[in-house]
C-alpha cells in the first residue's frame, strides 16, 4: 500500500486502557485472531499488558483457512508453550477443545475454589484481539444466546460487557484492538484484506490489487478456478488483474474494465471464503516487509 495505515484512535487507546484496567478481574485471557493471518492478526501491545496471564490463542474463522497450515500453526505455537485452538466461532466449532485446554490451563484455581468448598466457581474469562476476528460470535457460541452484538466489520463492540452463562464461563466481551503503524506494510495489507481495518481508511483497488497478486503466488489453482484466468510466468500482473475483472464481468460503457466492482468483489470474495480455503501466512516462513 502507498501510504501506511498510521493511525490509533481515541476508542482504542480507550480500549486496551480497559482491558488492562479490568485484567485483574479474569483468570483467563481468550486471545482471538484470524486463522488466515496468525501472525499479523495478532496485537504486540496485547501482547505486552497481558503479560503472564494465561492464555488460550483462538484460530478463528478456521473454516476460511487452508487446514494444513492451521495444523502447523498450532503446532508452533505448542512449541513456544502457548495453548492454541481452531476454532468456526459461528458454527460452534471448536468449543469442546477449547472449554477443556481452560479447564486446563485454570485447574489450580478450581482445585483452589473447591478446597475452600466453592465447588461452583466460576471461570472468568476475558475476550480479546483485533478487530472483526470474532469475539462477540466466539462469546454468544459458548454462552448459548446472543447475548454480545455481532457484525461482518470492525468495530463492533464499543466498551467491555461481562456475559454471565449457565455453565462454568463467565465471559468479558472487549472491542477489537489495533495498534499503531500496524507493523510491516504486508501485515498492513493482510489485516486490511481479511476485514480486521475498517475499508473506508484504504483504497479498495490497491488492496485487491496487492492481495490477488500474492494469492496468485500462494493458491494459484484456487485464483484461477475462481477467476477463470491462467497464471503463467512472466505474465504483466496489471494485465492479469484486468482479465480477471473482465472475467467477472466487471465492464463500465466502452468495455472498460470497472476496476472498483472488481475489487470490491474480489475483497468481498476472499472474506466470505469464495476463492477456497486460504492462510496468507506460514510459521515456517518470516513475512516479508
Ligand atoms: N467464516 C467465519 N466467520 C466468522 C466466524 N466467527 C465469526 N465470524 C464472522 O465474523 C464477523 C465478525 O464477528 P464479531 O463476533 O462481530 O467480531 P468481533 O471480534 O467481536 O469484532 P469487533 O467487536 O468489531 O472487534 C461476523 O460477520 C461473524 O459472523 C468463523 O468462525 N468463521
Ligand atoms: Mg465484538
């Protein structure tokens, strides 16, 4: 992208304010990210306030990522001693796995509790990440009603709201938490691709336009297949983008290709998961700036 995404506003700086204001009120952070984009989707400044905290790391919108490197992802993170799940947040998914690695994780609190004779202490649960990666869906899943307002873009959720449940959870709902600068202008692109940045702060044709290029190189059977074009070497990639938005359609009077609907379909695409199943980032491979 031609400018970086250089902002942070008011709402969330207000927003990590609160959450390590509330921290000492949990026994357990969810830390939810996009299955997608394990790492970019994932907050340093959260990072930092959690601190020792235990942690569960959610593989959200694991039914959108290719499962292999879901796979891989959980094994690295297992390597570096943090507890990861896939999880489909929105078809209750995941959930048996994830309410056991707590049970887990929290087994000396519950011992605790039940020594003092507290059998039915509940687990405090405080749910946060980067915007739109599913924590308000991931809350009314393990409650059982919708209980926390859920929407496809980020932003959602305005301020903390506890979500007591029937069963042993009780649940803090956060809003999505960027940082500043957003890291590497890759990281920048994918969070923006995915939907975790709001899609007025970018232009939509550079995204699509970036984002189809580096989907050309990672899935080109998927890109081809969905755009009925061929990949080849030495294509001009500029060309390729054109005969993809014509494929589709996408014509403005004159048989100008309308590069705007094509991208806006494109986008609209990779996040509803019509290109197939994709993760734009491997453990075994460093992103590149
Ligand atoms: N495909 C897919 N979509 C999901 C999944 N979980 C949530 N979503 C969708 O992702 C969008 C965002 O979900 P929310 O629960 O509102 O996300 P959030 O993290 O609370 O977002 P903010 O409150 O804005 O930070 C919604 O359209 C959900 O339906 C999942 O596992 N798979
Ligand atoms: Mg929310």
């Amino acid at each position: 992208m031609a400018q970086s995404i250089n902002w942070f506003p008011g709402h969330m700086r207000k927003a990590l304010r609160e959450t390590e204001e509330n921290l000492k009120l949990v026994d357990i952070v969810y830390e939810t990210c996009d299955a997608r984009i394990p790492f970019s989707s994932r907050n340093p400044e959260l990072n930092r306030i959690l601190g020792n905290k235990p942690r569960i790391i959610i593989l959200n919108k694991a039914d959108l990522a290719d499962p292999a490197k879901t796979a891989k992802w959980v094994d690295c993170f297992k390597s570096s001693g943090i507890t990861a799940v896939p999880m489909e947040a929105n078809r209750k998914k995941g959930i048996d796995k994830l309410i056991k690695a707590t049970e887990e994780l929290c087994s000396d609190i519950i011992e605790r509790a039940k020594a003092k004779g507290r059998e039915g202490r509940t687990i405090k649960v405080m749910v946060v990440g980067v915007p739109n990666t599913g924590k308000s869906t991931l809350i009314n899943a393990l409650s059982g009603k919708k209980a926390a307002v859920t929407g496809d873009k980020p932003g959602v959720t305005r301020a903390p709201k506890w979500i007591r449940t029937e069963s042993k959870l009780d649940l803090m709902d956060m809003p999505g938490v960027l940082w500043p600068r957003l890291g590497s202008r890759r990281s920048q692109l994918v969070l923006t691709a995915t939907g975790a940045v709001k899609a007025e702060v970018t232009d939509s044709v550079e995204v699509a336009y970036e984002t189809v290029n580096l989907l050309c190189g990672l899935y080109p059977d998927l890109i081809e297949a969905r755009y009925r074009i061929e990949i080849f070497e030495g294509q001009d990639e500029y060309d390729r983008f054109l005969e993809m938005g014509k494929k589709m359609g996408c014509l403005m009077s004159g048989g100008r290709i309308d590069e705007e609907r094509f991208s806006r379909l494109m986008l609209d695409d990779l996040r509803s998961g019509r290109i197939g199943r994709i993760t734009l980032e491997d453990p075994d491979k460093p992103v590149k700036e």
